[in-house]
C-alpha cells in the first residue's frame, strides 16, 4: 500500500509537469530530500528515480521554459568552479574509490544548485520552490517529532521512514536542517500566496515549528541545542518588542525542563566538559590531524581523505566522593574518524582553495541577503516586505546551518544548496524589480511626404 501511494503521488508529480514543465524541477526537490526510492520496497526501488527526475527537470526548463531575465551569477559561477576544483581532487584522490563513491552524489547537489536558480525567475516559483522544501522536510521531521513525543526518542535510536544514516535522515543533520527552516516555516505563514494565510495555515505552521524543536530532543544531539540557541539570539534583531521576547524565550525553557528525557539531559551535559566525552575528544583530535595533514598536502587529499588519519587521545573523567575528587585518564587510539565538521571537511578533502571557495560562496550569501533586507525594510510595497522578510529567513536559516556546520559533516548536502539557490534567486528578482528603468527613445515624427507632390509649390 505504501509503494503504491509514493508511486501514485510521483506519478501525479510527473503527469501535472507535462503541462507545466516547471512542475518537474519540484518534484525533483522531492526526490532529493525525502528519497522515497529508499522507503519503496519494490517500484520505485526498481527503478532510477533520482536520474529521471533530474533530466525531467533539466529537459523541461531546455526545451519548454521561458528564459528571459534569467543571468549567471557569481556564486553560480563560484559554484562551477568548486565543482571543477572537486572532480580533479577526485581523480587524484588518496582513497579514489571512497572518492569515487562520494563524487557520484556531491557533483548532482552542486549541478542542481547552479541550475535551480535559473528556473526561478518568478515570486511564485520561489515561494513554490521554499514550500517544497519545507513540506519534504515537514514529511521527516513530523515523524521524528511525533516519535519523540510519543517515545523521547534517543541518541542513533530515532529512526524515521528508513533506517538509513544519509541524507536528512541523520540525526545531527536532520536537527540542523528542522532548526535551520523555522523561519521559513514563518515566513509562508505570513506572506504565502499558493496557502494563504488563515487560521489552518497558521496552525499547521505553529505546530510544525513545535515538531521542529522536538526533533533535536528526539535525536539528542548537541548540535540541535546549540542551533536553537544560535536561532533564538539571531532571531532578536528582528524582533519589535524583544525584552518581551526575551522573557517569553526564558519562560519556555523553564517549561521544558521537567519534560526533557533524563538521556537528553546527561548528553547535553558533556557539552560543558567535553573531554569526558568519547566522542568530542575524537572531533578536536581528528580537527587536529586535518590541520597536520594539510600542511604536508595544502591541496587536499579527495573526498573522504579522513580514512588515513591515525589518532590517539586521552578522555579525562573526574569522580568526587566527599572532598575527594580523582582524576581518571583513559588513552584512546582510532584510525578512519570522520570530520565531523563541515570546514574540516572541506579543507581536507579539497585544501586551502576549496576551503577558500566554500568560504567565500557562503559568506557572499550572508551579505547578499543583509543587502537585500536593508534595502527593503523601509518599503511600503506588500511584494518588498515579503522579500524584505524572505531575506531575513534565508540569512537566519544560513546562519543556523554555518553554525551546525561547525560540527557536522555537511559540506555537500543537498538541501543546503538548496537553500542557497533560494537566495541566489531572490536577490535577482529584488535586482530586476528594483532596477532603474531606462527613458524609451522614440523614433523623431517623420513628416509625411505626398508620394505624387499635389499641392506643394512648383
């Protein structure tokens, strides 16, 4: 029954695309982001799903969609570049089948991150493309939401529609992601136009947020904490009455804390003493290694570089009994840890240029947007204020990923990029809107002549 209904709604995806050709770079999003091929058991598990929605998506726009006002821009550009950069890292790696594995879905995230952008030349498109978004996403973090209420979830325990550690069913990723698009989540309840806003979208909205926010209790990871944290702060600036918002902010924490789950609890704690902890201790010797490493190969070593890396590091554990306190040191050895940080990542597989690329493509976005949000804030027109508002989520929402991806392997992932095709399009539209308009030069009246001269002087 559950193949059946993935393939009857994929089916109705691709037969409205016919008409409206458009249509097939959405469901294309789909695709990317909830994977339904890994939730079928048998029909669309039998069959190349992702491929055929990507050459729909790009055949659609090559052959029947209308291009005018759509331009190259520098982060696309900057983005073609990283794709270059990242194929020769690969050809060249130091694991070349590890690379090879990896190549063969990162080059299809940066392929339909440059391509999206020329598809959404229109207010509609992009608020189409964002409510795609957040409505794939909402098909996960509902379940993992409803799981967590239900059950408390756990750390590696919380499984969703499949048992699978990819994608955005992992759960550091997953809890960066459901952090990340909470102001987007807001800004469709406020200023969409494909649901208007009344009280059922309104209440939708609220309660997805609310899943939102269960999802990094459900999965216990610290990144989630400290995403919502990040959001909360970030989230002032736009806030009108923000002592108010402030109070209300404390209030819910306050609230909360007699319902987190005794294991949520113990685990955020070794945030503060993080060399008790197995797995921190491993992220900073493993940061440590990249740094080593890149200093003997500044340009990276391929993707998944970090199986070569040998580590040793010492875990430091204190138990008080009375006035007593001793220390207790364990001496860890590993080999083949993974980054587990999205700049670590970057500089060891690509090196310092791709590191330098990566770096740059995010930090343009930052100021493109803030560009955008100055520009527009004062406006009266209801189309600004929803860009004004538009910018304002996707910066928040980029923030909260740049932040998660301190400590996340996230690099590549696709629904980031995503993310920063949305941008890249809603300032071309803000630039397009609010472009000077040039004076149109009309022909000089051309006075009419008598083809056969009556009545002129002779």
């Amino acid at each position: 029954m559950l193949d059946l209904a993935l393939f009857g709604f994929l089916a109705a995806f691709f037969a409205i695309g016919l008409r409206r050709p458009f249509i097939w770079v959405l469901a294309y999003m789909y695709i990317d982001i909830v994977a339904p091929q890994k939730i079928s058991w048998f029909l669309l598990a039998s069959v190349p799903i992702s491929l055929i929605g990507f050459l729909a998506a790009f055949g659609g726009w090559l052959v029947a969609d209308n291009k005018e006002g759509t331009r190259f821009t520098f982060r696309q550009v900057l983005m073609l570049i990283l794709l270059a950069y990242c194929g020769y890292t690969t050809m060249v790696a130091d694991f070349p089948v590890a690379a090879e594995a990896k190549w063969s879905w990162v080059w299809k995230s940066l392929v339909f991150a440059i391509f999206l952008p020329l598809t959404l030349r229109t207010r509609l498109r992009i608020e189409a493309a964002a409510l795609v978004m957040v409505l794939s996403a909402a098909a996960i973090i509902i379940a993992g939401g409803i799981k967590t209420a239900f059950s408390g979830g756990g750390y590696g325990s919380l499984y969703f529609f499949v048992n699978d550690n990819t994608g955005l069913y992992e759960g550091s990723t997953l809890s960066m992601a459901a952090v990340a698009i909470i102001p987007l989540i807001i800004w469709l309840a406020r200023f969409g136009t494909v649901f208007p806003p009344d009280w059922r979208v309104k209440l939708f909205a609220a309660a997805l947020v609310f899943s939102c926010l269960l999802v990094p209790v459900g999965t216990q990871t610290r990144t989630g904490l400290l995403c919502v944290g990040v959001l909360a702060v970030i989230s002032l600036r736009a806030a009108k009455q923000r002592f108010l918002y402030l109070g209300l902010m404390a209030a819910a924490g306050l609230l909360a804390l007699p319902f987190l789950p005794d294991s949520y609890t113990q685990r955020m704690s070794t945030i503060e003493n993080h060399e008790a902890d197995e797995s921190a201790s491993t992220r900073i010797a493993v940061w440590k290694w990249t740094l080593d490493y890149v200093r003997d190969n500044p340009m990276g070593g391929g993707f998944d570089s970090f199986l070569g890396n040998k580590i040793s590091y010492n875990t430091r554990k204190v138990e008080t009994t009375g006035n007593t306190s001793e220390v207790e040191l364990d001496k860890v050895e590993d080999q083949g840890r993974a980054f587990h940080s999205a700049y670590f990542e970057v500089l060891g597989e690509q090196g310092w240029p791709g590191l330098f690329l990566w770096l740059l493509l995010q930090a343009l976005g930052l100021i493109q947007l803030e560009v955008v949000r100055r520009r527009l804030r004062g406006s009266d027109d209801p189309l600004d204020r929803s860009n004004c508002a538009l910018a304002n989520a996707l910066q928040q929402g980029h923030v909260v990923y740049l932040v998660g991806a301190l400590f996340v392997g996230v690099a590549y992932q696709p629904f980031i990029y995503m993310l920063i095709a949305l941008q890249i399009a809603l300032v071309q539209q803000v630039k397009r809107l609010h472009q000077p308009k040039l004076p149109v030069r009309r022909a000089p009246m051309q006075r009419k002549m008598n083809p056969v001269g009556v009545g002129e002087a002779g």
